[in-house]
C-alpha cells in the first residue's frame, strides 16, 4: 500500500511537471508577441497625445482653475484619447490573446487525451497514438472564447487596466503643473514596463488557464461519452502554496465542476498561482 501510494505520488508530481513546462513554452512563445502589442500601442497613444499638449499650457491651466469640479476638462480630453486609441488598438489586442489561448487550449486537450488513448482507429485501421484533439470550433472551445479571449468585455477589461494607469499619469501631471515632455516620457516608460512585467503576467496567466480549460473539455467529452470521471486540484507543495488552495487540494477526488472551498472551480486563479488538476475515470464503486 505505502509504495503504491508513493507511485501514484510520483505519477501526479510527473504529471504536473509536464503540464507546468508545456505551459512555460506556450507563454514563452507568446509573451513576445504581448510584449510587441504594448509597444505598440505606446506608439499609438503617443501619437494621439501629441493633439492634447494644450492641456498643459498656462492659458488651459488658468481655465481650469476657473472650472468646477477641476477634473471635468481633464476627463473629458482623456476619454475622447483612449476612445481613439481603442479604436486603433481593439482588434490587435484580441488577436493576440486568442493566439495564447488558441495553442493553450488545443495542447491542454491534448494532454490529458494522451493519458487516456493509446491509440485508435483511423479509416478502419489501428493507429499509434492518439487521434487529432477536436479543433477550435468545438462547441466547449467557443464557448471559451466567448468568455475569454474572445470576449469584447474581455479585452476592454485589459484596455481599462491601461487606460487606467495612462489616465492617472496624464491627471496628476496637470494637478502638479507637470510639463508635456516629462508626461509624455513617463507615459513611455510605463509602456515599457507594461511590455516586461505585464506582458509575462498577461503570457503565464493566458496560457495556464487556456492549457486547464483545454484539459476540462476533455475529460467533460469523455463524460459524454459515458465514462464517470473525476478531478483532483494539486499544489505545488512547497512553502508558496497558498493555504486555501492547499485546502482545494484536500478535497481529494470530486465530480467535475466541483466548486472548491476556495470558492473557485478551475486553476490557476491569477499568474502567480502554480496549481493545477488532475483526473481519471472514477474507480468501481466509488461515491
């Protein structure tokens, strides 16, 4: 019993680190690309931030001082910028995220299909190996993207987060009387921050959570297929691990679906999360 154990030990640790490095290659593939987008997208708010220099004159400046409340003016020229850079940059950001998520979902299928196929039948002869994962159009992958990377509230989610940051920049400046120059190279600078930390987040949380969702629609298709199956959340079991998804790995073997004590269903939670399920076809007799 104890070496069994130790073995299925090691098979669940041998399957996280397989899962772990083909998630780590997916967004090292893609984080460059990430990175390319911020840059230029840094280009093109540049750009639109040049028609708005008039906000840091002294004749605007002496404007709004006479304007209640002082912020209206400043809101009112950023939201007609970032409408522009929206415009401009929507489509490239989708584009680039549905990539991640594209690869991340079809080798996460693939994964978990390899451990459950040996093989199978192709124009009625035994092939080696397990057959094509279902391409993109799966019902259970659109409706994915609908969610994620295909979503409209999705990306604009990201661009909010930018804007967010950009906007603040700009109303500070114009409150301490900042001058357009330095505005405008700090706006730079925080693009290319946002080209190197945000960009790796943005890459390892994509890819993980497309890799996990590719591996749930797997095993929910071999649930269609009738077999009873059943899932497993893992840690990485060293002192990082996060209490309540230490918690969520105690749990043992649930149905799919299951909701956790944690409150979440599927890992990663966030890009610092390193958690990941397992599952297998429920034994005989189990609950």
């Amino acid at each position: 019993m104890i070496l069994a154990e130790a073995a299925d030990r090691l098979h669940r640790a041998a399957i996280g680190a397989q899962k772990r490095a083909q998630v780590d290659a997916i967004a090292a593939k893609h984080r460059p690309k990430i990175s390319a987008f911020f840059r230029r997208q840094k280009a093109v708010v540049l750009d639109q931030f040049k028609d708005y220099q008039f906000l840091f004159t002294e004749s605007y400046r002496a404007l709004r001082e006479e304007v209640r409340p002082n912020e209206f003016l400043t809101t009112h020229d950023w939201d007609r910028l970032w409408e522009k850079v929206e415009q401009q940059t929507f489509d490239d950001l989708q584009r680039t995220i549905a990539d991640v998520e594209g690869e991340g979902v079809l080798k996460g299928g693939q994964q978990l299909q390899k451990l459950f196929t040996g093989g199978h039948y192709e124009q009625g002869k035994w092939v080696e190996g397990p057959p094509k994962f279902w391409d993109l159009a799966n019902p259970r992958a659109v409706a994915f993207f609908q969610s994620t990377g295909g979503s409209v509230q999705y990306i604009k989610g990201i661009n909010d987060t930018t804007a967010g940051q950009i906007r603040t920049i700009v109303s500070r400046a114009i409150q301490t009387g900042q001058g357009y120059q330095k505005t405008a190279k700090e706006i730079s600078d925080t693009f290319d921050d946002m080209s190197r930390a945000r960009a790796q987040r943005i890459a390892v949380f994509e890819s993980g959570q497309a890799y996990e969702a590719g591996n749930r629609m797997f095993a929910e298709s071999l649930k269609d297929e009738g077999l009873e199956m059943q899932e497993h959340w893992m840690t990485s079991h060293d002192e990082k691990v996060r209490p309540e998804h230490a918690a969520n790995e105690d749990e043992g073997w649930v149905e799919l679906g299951h909701v956790y004590s944690s409150g979440d269903t599927d890992p990663p939670t966030d890009s610092g999360c390193r958690c990941y399920k397992i599952y297998r076809q429920a034994p005989k007799g189990a609950d």
